[in-house]
C-alpha cells in the first residue's frame, strides 16, 4: 500500500490539488466498512444511554467539520495559482485544515451521531493513518518550501490546531 502510495505522490500531476486525500479516504471508508461490520457483529455497545443530546452534539461536529473544510478549500483556491505556500484562514491554525476537517471533527461527529464505542476506537485509529500518510505530503512541502515550510509546521497543528506555541509562553 506504501508503494502505491509514494507512486501516487511522485506522479499523480492532480497531486498539487488533491494531495494524499482521495488515498486517505479511501483508507478511510474502508475502516469505516469494518468497524461498521464490527459494531454490529458485538451488538452495539453504546457511548451513553442520553443518546439525543449527543446525536446532537455530533450533528454540531459535522456541520463545523464541513464548514471548515469549505472555509480550508475557499482559502486555498487563491494560492493554488501562485505556488506559494499558504498560511492565511484555516491554515494558520493547521497545516491540513481540510484532512482536519474530516478526521478530526467530521469523523468525531459520526462516531458520536452512532452513539458507539466501537466508532469512537474508529475515529482514534484514523490518527495515526492520517500522520502517516501526510508525512509524504509534508517531505514534497519541505523540497518546495524549505525553510519556510519547516518554519509554519512548527508553529501549526497538523490536524489540531496549537493554541499556545512557544511565541505566546
């Protein structure tokens, strides 16, 4: 799969727009798929019997994961055209606002919409996939940009935000 992966990054030409996201996703899903499978072979053990507030709740995670991830797009469209690394809207606060946007908020608030433990373990693992797989994304950043990049990446959350860098202490 790794293979696959760094053939895409080296050659896929629509690399520049989409990045290691359609890869991602379908990691993604496909875990989804099996902790569905999952959820229903162990009978659904619950997060919490109060199911409609965090329904939701996680209906609140959706709508801001989506809305960040709109937020991330409009932004980016304007700098696809210069070359230039972006780090104005949402990526001031993230490096990958729009992989964020659904691992980290959108995929909460499913796993919480399905009121499941099974989907929470869902939401954990897609983590460490997600780090791994942008680790690529972040080398073809650093070839780019050099400095710079590594300048941003360390005042920027990859997929949650830093709120307090060592600037602000």
């Amino acid at each position: 799969m790794w293979i696959a992966l760094e053939y895409y990054m080296r050659e896929n030409r629509l690399n520049k727009y989409f990045g290691i996201g359609p890869m991602g996703a379908f990691i993604s899903l496909l875990l989804f798929v099996l902790f569905a499978w999952f959820d229903r072979v162990i009978g659904h053990p619950v997060l919490t019997f109060y199911a409609l507030p965090i329904k939701y709740f996680g209906a609140a995670l959706v709508i801001f994961g989506l809305g960040l991830h709109f937020w991330s797009f409009s932004t980016l469209r304007n700098w696809w055209t210069d070359d230039q690394l972006c780090t104005m809207g949402p990526f001031k606060y993230f490096r990958h606002p729009m992989y964020a946007a659904w691992i980290t908020f959108i995929s909460s608030g499913v796993a919480l919409y399905f009121n499941s433990w099974v989907y929470f373990f869902w939401v954990i693992l897609l983590h460490p996939v997600w780090h791994k797989l942008v680790k690529k994304e972040e080398i073809t950043m650093i070839d780019i940009f050099g400095g710079v990049y590594r300048d941003y990446a360390e005042r920027t959350g990859r997929f949650i935000p830093k709120i307090l860098t060592r600037r602000h202490l």
